[in-house]
C-alpha cells in the first residue's frame, strides 16, 4: 500500500455566497474535481434568478403604530440571544403569555436556561433595541401587564414577529450572536 502526491497547477476556488446559487457553488466544486464536466458546458444559471429572502424583502407598511415587517426584523436581529428565545416563545404562544408561564418554561430549558429572576432583565434589550430601529413614537413592542402578570405583543406586531422569525431561520447568519466571551 502506498500513496503518490502529484504536483502540478493547483486551483483556487471562490464561492460568493451573496450572490452564488447553491446549486452554482455545488457544481463548480463538482467540476474542479472533474465530477461533472457537464456543469462547465453548460453554463451557469443565471444568479440572480435564485431568490434568497433577506431584510430588503419585507414590506415597509405599517403594520400597527408605526412598527413595521423591516423594523421587527431589526429588533430580532439586534436583540441579545437570550431575550430573543424568549420573544420567539411569546409568539409561538400567540402574542399573550403569563409571566409564570414563560419562568417556568426557560427555568430548566434545555439549551437556553433564564433562571427565574432574570427574565425581566433578559428582556431589556428588547427597549434598549426599540429606542434604535423602532418608531419615533414611544409604542412598545412588548407590554407587561403587572397586575395581570401576563406579556403581551398586539396581534399585528405578534404576525409580523413570526414573519422576522421566519426569515431568521433562513438566514442566522443575520442575527446578533453572543459576545465573546472575555
């Protein structure tokens, strides 16, 4: 057994990832290994035919006091991790959520832990976003209903949140990350 290391002209391959299909960068890869040589006879498609969904796409129409698709998408996109899980869960929950409920549902979560008294602290940099990429008005995003106990997002902002979620599933690579750690 034994192996040969040929040396010769070697390739360097670029994958622009703005602006290059999936399917472009699979083929190129496949064709500078001589996989399918068909990729390089027959052209590439055309990139800009392949609709990658970014902030640019959502819509600028107000959807409730002066909040719209794009500002939410900035806020879920600026807001700390930790408080974006637990905006993510007041909109699976439909808007409206009781503060125990979300306590006890992060105290022991898996992999994003809030111990019980720190909830409301996560949630800071929701309003310290909002001041940034919200309305010029004061309408929040989030309300807490201390006699009631319960969160709550209008209807409106609550549909528009999952639209930014969504499109943050498609595309992580948009959202604030954790700060190093120090």
């Amino acid at each position: 057994m034994g192996s040969e290391i040929i040396e010769g002209p070697g390739m360097q391959l670029t994958i622009d990832t703005q602006t290059d299909t999936y399917e472009q960068a699979i083929a190129a890869v496949q064709s500078a290994y001589g996989l399918n040589p068909a990729a390089v006879t027959g052209g590439w498609p055309d990139a800009q035919s392949a609709s990658r969904p970014g902030p640019e796409t959502l819509s600028g129409d107000v959807l409730w006091e002066g909040w719209a698709d794009r500002m939410l998408f900035d806020t879920v996109a600026s807001v700390l991790p930790g408080a974006r899980v637990v905006l993510r869960r007041l909109v699976e929950l439909g808007g409206t959520a009781s503060y125990d409920d979300i306590q006890a549902h992060f105290a022991d979560h898996p992999t994003t832990p809030i111990p019980k008294n720190k909830i409301g602290g996560t949630l800071t940099s929701i309003r310290a976003v909002r001041r940034r990429v919200g309305p010029d008005n004061r309408t929040k995003l989030l309300e807490l209903d201390d006699r009631r106990r319960v969160y709550r997002s209008e209807p409106a902002l609550a549909k528009g949140l999952k639209r930014a979620f969504d499109l943050a599933d498609a595309r992580p690579g948009l959202l604030r990350q954790e700060p190093p750690d120090s």
